[in-house]
C-alpha cells in the first residue's frame, strides 16, 4: 500500500512513524517514534514465550 499512495501520504506516514534517521556508510539508520520504537524493538529480541500457542486451533506448536 506505502508504494501505491501519493508522496504526500508517504511522507505523512514516515512522519508519524520515524523522528529522526541518520545516514553512515550508505546505510539508513531509522530512529522510530513511541510506540513504533517498542514493536522493532520487540521483534529484535531473542526471548519468546516457550508455552503453547495462543492460537490452539493450529495444528502445528512451536517449542
């Protein structure tokens, strides 16, 4: 959808989501806004629940 909408919208959405980014060896560096920066931060840890699913009907459980 972000590469369908206008640049418009596009920079309203990275507005809402990014303070600030920095370049370094031509690599972007994203700095995100609260709450966005809990959710990248989240997905980077390691440390996952080792119980159940919560979706029960699976058939598959991860471990």
């Amino acid at each position: 959808m972000y590469c369908e909408q206008e640049p418009s919208e596009q920079a309203k959405l990275l507005n809402t989501v990014l303070s600030n980014c920095t370049i370094k060896d031509l690599t972007l560096y994203p700095t995100y806004k609260k709450p966005f920066d809990l959710i990248v931060e989240g997905g980077k840890s390691d440390f996952w629940l080792g119980d159940r699913d919560s979706n029960p009907e699976r058939l598959i459980q991860s471990q």
